[in-house]
C-alpha cells in the first residue's frame, strides 16, 4: 500500500551545520497492517511520519501510496494527496471544540463533506452525520461519553476524541506519533485498545511511531528499528525489541537501606478539594499522612487525576490545603510549609523542582542557565534579597511569595506577577546571577554524576539531544546541593535507553550527595528501579505505602494494563526467568 524509496532528509541549523534526519530510507507498509518505528530519541522516527503525511518536503527518494506517486521534487499537488490519504495524531495535540464529544465529531464530518467546520448553528448536520457520528465515537470507546461537554473529559478521553475527529476523515492511512506517551497505564491501555479497534472493524492501515517497546509489543504486527536516521532492521516485535532494548547501559547500583536517615518531611492530616465549574467534584484529598527520610525515593504511583501533582506542590509549599500541614526538618526545628517568611525561604533554597513542562530558555548557555539558578537558590541569596527588599518597601512576607515563583513554571510565574503589576525584572534584583567564574566549581561533581561532559556548559539548549537536556535541567537545579529534588513527571516521554541514563544518575545523585528525592511517574519500570519506596494513590486517597514492586504490580493490575502484562512476560524470557 506504501513504498517509501531511497528517501533522504537533512535539515540546515542556524550555524551552519546540517542534521541527517533520514539517510536513504527504504520501507513498505502493507494494507491494513499496524507498522511500528522505534527508536531512541533523534532517530528520525517523526521526520518520517511527517514525511509520509506531506507537510515534510525530502531532499531525495520517492514514495507511492496506492495509486499515486511522490518525488522528492514533485510539485504541492501531490503533497496534497499525501494529507487527503492520511490522517496523523500527535501527543500534546488538544484541538477540540469546546462543546460535546457528538457535536466535535459531527462538526469534523459536515467540514469534511461540505468544507465549513465552523458553522454557529449546524443543528440540521446531526440528521446526516448523527449516526455516522455515534458508531465512530463507539469505535474509540467513547460510546458513553457522547453528551459529555470536550473541555471537561480526561487527557485520554481527549486523545480518543482527536481520533474520532480524524476517523471523519475517513483516511487510508492513520499516522500516530507517539500515542499516549505522557499518559497513565489506563489511559494509555485505553488509547491502545482504541487503535487496534480502529485497525481491526474499519481496516485502517496503522503507522505508529514510539519509543515504547511494550506498545510495540501489543500492538504492532511489524517493527522498524532506526537509528541515525537509518533502518537498521525490521521483523516482528518479539524478534526487533530485544535488539533494542540491549543498548541499555547496566543499572546502577542503589544505595545501602541502612544508610536512609531519620524524618526530615512530615505530611499531617492533608485535606484538599478541586471543584470544576462544568464537571463538578474532580478531586477531593482526605487524611493524607505519611513522613519523609533523609535520602529515600519515594516514588507516588497512580492513575491520571489521583492527586499525585497536586500533593508534590502542597509539600512544596507552591499550593495550600484545605487543612493539616506540611512540615520540613530545618536543623533542628520544624517549619510549616504554609506559614510565608524568611524562615520558610530557607526551606525553599534547599528545594529543587522540576515540572513537567520544564524547558531550557533558548538561546542561553547552560552556564548561563546555572549562574542564574545559583542566584536563586545560592548560600548566601536569602541575606541579598532580604537586603534588596528593605530597600524597595518589601515585606519579608511578599519576598517569601516573590521567591515561591521561582520554583514555579516560567508560564505560571510570569502569570502571577503579571496579576499584581509586576515583571521578570524583580526577580532579577532580589536574586542576580551567580558570577561566572564560580559556575565551573559548582557544576563538575554534578554534571560528573550525571553523566555529562563539561562542555556542554557552553552549549545552548537547541544544541543538545532530548536525553541531554533532561539531564541538563537536572544539572541547573543540583548545582546548588538541594537537600530535596521533586520530580513531577518530567522524564515521561523519554525512550527507555535514555530513561536507564537518567535512572543511573539519580542513583547516584542519592548515594553521593545524600539528596532525598520525591517523584511522580508513570513509567512503572522506572518507578520499581529507581525508587527505594512508593506510595500509591487513587482518587486522591492514599491507598498503600510500601515495597515499589508489590505496590507497581497492584498498580497494573488496578489499571488492566494488558499491554504491561504482555511485556512483563518477555522480559522475563529475555532474562531466562
């Protein structure tokens, strides 16, 4: 059905260097079949989905799709007929219509047929398209959430949705750039079951690029692996995945249990309620109690919507309970996370945060990037700002709110600040940039521990790889010695070879500095490998605290991740279990 030949892609960076992102591939995808790519990160995966799609121009090659052809030079015509064959899903894509799961669907089929999506009244569609609307929602899963209202539907209800969106289409091919990545196992089990419905009543041909070797597992009937651009091999996912998953790198040992230390975080009593306009109760936090010691990692486990975030920021002093407390070791005193103060800045500077949106600012050197975190979250930062704030009328209590921004995400700190009149430039004068020539100090046992070249202190962010920039970040927030780093999701879309670097660095991050670390992830192996203990959650109770395999395997189990199971059994294989 498709024959890509001899295609080629190099793309032309700002300095002038050039990335090969396809170096004379050759594929053919059968009709009606689920095709999987996997790949490490930079492989060229997505440059061919988009290829494929006719949005990316090749510099060489040709490619056939039932009965038309495409040459690297053919003219805007044929791309077109690229995008009328295919249909593409991609990860963070969100563009729904702020009305119900029928009316997206109904509203996709009337442009479709008639090229007007965006009517005000198109009550006279629902006699045409209503039916047709019904059984594609059913398709996806989604049969019982016809009269739901789009906004208020979960993460994975609104990627199924997108999908029935592009099933209106009625496309020969559906292209899916790693589906369900970022999601929770029941999400993604659900997003998964969707495509092979898809695949299987409507006989749509399915390419799936993922980095995800149990996706593969369940879903693809046949695997290419590439690699720098090139295909290194194909066959079937039980014969493909070994060979991928063997560039591993060994894991790193963990640390010693007796050498965990005493509490350091007591979680007391913590009660919290969320209240959506449209979609009443979303989540209600009761009697959350449990404590924190020096130099565990505790992972917090569960599905989309559990509260896991949200009880990160509490711990963190970002959000407040409704009730009980949060309290942090100081020395020898215990400070309440939710009084504001000098006092709690000091609790502050010894906190790092990385968020799931976390980014690199562009342009920026790392040593740059450094210098400024260090004046954030530097020995001496409290007594400046102090300083600086007496001087501009301050009050010790503003300035500890001024320095919570800090450890928010760069969209929700300039939100805030813009709220009460303010810019980016008073964080600069309570908290200026480290003098450079202190960073090299500061960044080597770090970036040694995380595995990264000094050089790159140099870089800027577009010069570095996915794997890279996770670790980067890392590097801005450890170079000031945080006694705890919070994780919230950031390594979730990461391939599992790079995944196994960043697992390798935190072990050693925890044995060599002594950092007490709390994350929130889904990808159950990372939690089991790295973590010294989890906590799982659900609906925003806690419902067990203990050993992370026992509580990983509860975890699928609550979940019917069969996609999980299916891959549990051939890593067992592969170890000869």
């Amino acid at each position: 059905m498709i024959r890509v030949k001899n295609v080629s892609k190099t793309y032309k960076i700002e300095d002038g260097a050039e990335i090969k992102a396809l170096d004379n591939i050759s594929i053919d995808v059968k009709k009606g079949e689920i095709l999987g790519i996997i790949g490490v990160s930079g492989s060229g995966k997505s440059t061919l989905l988009r290829i494929l799609r006719g949005v990316e121009s090749f510099d060489s090659g040709e490619i056939d799709l039932d009965d038309f052809h495409v040459k690297f030079d053919s003219t805007p015509y044929y791309s077109r007929k690229l995008k009328d064959a295919t249909a593409i899903h991609l990860q963070r894509s969100f563009g729904l219509w702020a009305e119900t799961a029928l009316q997206n669907v109904v509203r996709k089929l009337n442009g479709v047929k008639y090229g007007d999506e965006g009517l005000t009244d198109f009550n006279f569609a629902y006699d045409e398209f209503g039916e047709e609307a019904r059984e594609i929602l059913r398709i996806v899963g989604l049969e019982n959430k016809i009269d739901h209202f789009a906004p208020v539907l979960s993460g994975g209800e609104k990627q199924r949705l997108i999908m029935a969106r592009q099933l209106a289409k009625k496309p020969k091919v559906l292209l899916l750039d790693e589906p369900a990545t970022m999601s929770c196992p029941k999400t993604k089990q659900d997003i998964l079951n969707a495509i092979k419905t898809i695949n299987e009543e409507l006989g749509v041909t399915v390419v799936i690029v993922s980095h995800l070797p149990e996706v593969h597992l369940y879903l693809s009937d046949r695997l290419i692996f590439m690699e720098k651009g090139k295909v290194i091999e194909e066959g079937t996912p039980e014969t493909i995945i070994p060979k991928f998953i063997m560039e591993m790198e060994e894991p790193e040992t963990p640390r010693d249990p007796d050498t965990i230390g005493e509490s350091i975080i007591k979680v007391k009593d913590i009660k919290k309620k969320f209240v959506l306009l449209k979609g009443g109760n979303v989540l209600e936090m009761d009697n959350i109690n449990f404590d924190v010691k020096k130099g565990e990692i505790i992972s917090l486990i569960g599905q989309s919507g559990a509260g896991k975030t949200v009880l990160l920021r509490m711990m963190a002093g970002l959000d407040v309970p409704d009730g009980g407390d949060v309290k942090f070791k100081l020395y020898q005193d215990w400070v309440d996370m939710q009084e504001p103060g000098i006092v709690r800045m000091n609790v502050r500077r010894k906190i790092g945060f990385m968020h799931q949106e976390f980014s690199l600012v562009h342009h920026a050197t790392i040593k740059d990037q450094i210098a400024g975190r260090l004046g954030v979250k530097g020995e001496n930062v409290i007594a400046h700002a102090k300083k600086v704030a007496n001087e501009l009328g301050i009050s010790e209590v503003v300035l500890d709110l001024l320095y919570q921004l800090t450890d928010l995400p760069e969209s929700e700190a300039k939100s805030k600040l813009e709220k009460v009149g303010l810019t980016h430039d008073i964080l600069e004068k309570l908290f200026p940039s480290f003098p450079e020539t202190e960073i090299q100090k500061y960044a080597e046992p770090v970036f040694k521990a995380l595995d990264l070249p000094m050089e790159i202190l140099e870089r800027r962010s577009y010069e570095l790889s996915g794997g890279q920039k996770v670790r980067a970040t890392l590097a801005l927030i450890l170079t000031s010695k945080p006694e705890v780093l919070i994780l919230d999701e950031p390594f979730g879309d990461l391939d599992p070879i790079t995944l196994r670097i960043v697992s390798n660095s935190l072990k050693r991050i925890n044995k060599e500095f002594d950092t007490t670390i709390l994350m929130v992830s889904h990808h159950v192996d990372f939690v089991e490998e790295v973590s010294t203990r989890a906590i799982l959650m659900d609906d925003g109770e806690l419902l067990a605290d203990g050993e992370p395999h026992e509580l990983c395997e509860e975890f699928i189990k609550m979940c019917n991740a069969d996609y999980l199971i299916g891959f549990e059994e051939l890593r067992k294989q592969l170890a000869g279990i």
